[in-house]
C-alpha cells in the first residue's frame, strides 16, 4: 500500500493537525496519525520527547524511526510511546472503525485520534477510569484543539461496566500486556454491556493463535478456520478477516521475539 492510499479516508483538517502519521509499510491497513503532543510535568507524569533510531513492529520486525518518539513517563517508568509495537497493534482496529465507536482505555491518546479522524467515523466515545490519565491527555495532547474535537466525548468509568448504546465498533486496550488470560472475560464484559455490532481488542491476534497452538495446531497451519473457531468460541464479533492476510499476520505477531510467548493470568503475574 502506497502513502497516499494509506492517507485515503482521513479528514483533511485532522492530518494536517497530526504530529505523527506512521505509514504501515507492507502493512494492509490504514496510516495512523497521533496528537502534536506538548511537554508537560506533573505531579508523577511527564510528557518527554526522545530520538529512538530504531525499534520492533507488532506485525514487523525492527525499522527505523524518523521520528521523535513522544514518551509518556508515570512514576519514573515509562507508561507508554509512540512505538511501531503499538501503533501497528492498533492497526487493524482502525482500519474497522466506522460509525459510532467506542474506545475503552485512552492512554496517549493515539486511537482515539486516529478513529476520530476517520471521515467514516461519525461518533467517538472514549472510556477511561483513570481521572489522571484523562487530566494529563487534555494537557499534553492539546485535545480541545484537535480539528475533530466535536465527535469526541470523554466517559470517565470501568471499561467493564460502561454501557453505550447503539455502537457500530467498540475496540478496548485496557490491560498492562499482552497475552492476559483476563482478556478474553473482560472483553466478553464490555461487549456484553455494549453490544457491538463488531468490537476488537488489543493483542487479540495473540490469543487467536495461542488458543489453536494449545489444541495441537501447528503456527504454519493457523489460518482463517481457527480465526473463525475463536470468534464462535467467545462469542465475540471480533474484526479481521475483513483482510484475507489477516490469518498471516496474527503468525507474525505470535512468533515475534519483541512481544515474548509469556501468558499472564492476571495483570501483575
């Protein structure tokens, strides 16, 4: 996919206003704009700016980055950056956003960005439990700036408990990592209090393969038959094989060194 078809479907205003599009390379999806994000300090959060010279997709191996990395630091570690690991994650799930969505977890501020600068995007609802993270997004994201600030509410509550009606897309990245056994439950939660037409979750291409690799699957043979057994299995209308290499890349993302094979029953663990 070349740059300017990457470009196609965004609205104008809202990439122009960008810090960062992220190009997906041989990525089968959507650029991904994010924020011009501000320097700020405050209280355990800060806003930094650092030069990376390289570093691991989620579908890709290591590529150079042309950019300054924006870090978000809480407590002295940092929470969250403007990696391609994350942002090529996120990637899939963008490209599905149209209508009224909603988007659990807000961090950077990165998805919710990206969705609502979609022309197909109508509607943006974001939940998010943490008052911090949202006080400290509206600072260093410039959030009441942004030229698609009018589709955007901000819903302070528990992903698991927040109930949005008539929702055409519901994506949620809320857990510290990927490869939780918590995520499958939890999504199955908000799915069920929201009730997408189709909904996704961060790292689910991992727990797609993972699930087939523990019934005696080999990787090499993982396709859309097994994407299809974990959707009926959850019950979840997850996206994917909207993109017939969609079966493909959940392999790349299961094999990758970067994410690690580690299963984690719960966050901590």
């Amino acid at each position: 996919m070349g740059a300017e078809m990457a470009m196609d479907g965004f609205e104008p205003a809202a990439l122009a206003a960008a810090g960062l599009v992220m190009t997906p390379g041989d990525l089968p999806y959507p650029a991904m704009p994010a924020p011009d994000y501000r320097p700020v300090v405050a209280a355990n959060w800060r806003l930094d700016r650092a030069f990376i010279i390289a570093a691991p997709g989620y579908f890709t191996g290591p590529r150079p980055l042309d950019w300054m990395n924006a870090l978000l630091v809480r407590d002295g570690r940092t929470w969250m950056s403007l990696v391609p690991g994350e942002m090529e994650s996120q990637m899939p799930h963008l490209a599905a956003a149209r209508g009224s969505v909603v988007v659990c977890g807000l961090g950077m501020g990165v998805m919710a960005y990206a969705v609502s600068a979609r022309a197909a995007v109508e509607r943006l609802v974001v939940v998010e439990k943490d008052p911090e993270v949202i006080a400290m997004f509206r600072q260093f994201a410039g959030f009441e700036d942004w030229p698609q600030r009018g589709k955007i509410e901000i819903v302070e509550a528990d992903a698991r408990e927040a109930r949005v009606e008539l929702v055409d897309f519901l994506y949620a990245d809320i857990w510290p990592y990927y490869r939780m056994d918590c995520m499958v439950p939890d999504m199955q939660a908000i799915q069920g209090n929201i009730k997408a037409s189709r909904c996704g979750y961060w790292g689910q291409e991992l727990d797609m393969v993972d699930r087939a690799r523990s019934k005696g699957v080999a990787i090499d043979d993982f396709d859309a038959s097994h994407v299809e057994a974990f959707i009926a299995e959850t019950g979840l209308p997850l996206i994917g094989l909207e993109e017939p290499r969609y079966p493909e890349l959940c392999r790349r993302a299961a094999v990758n060194p970067a994410i690690g094979g580690k299963r984690r029953p719960m966050a901590g663990d």
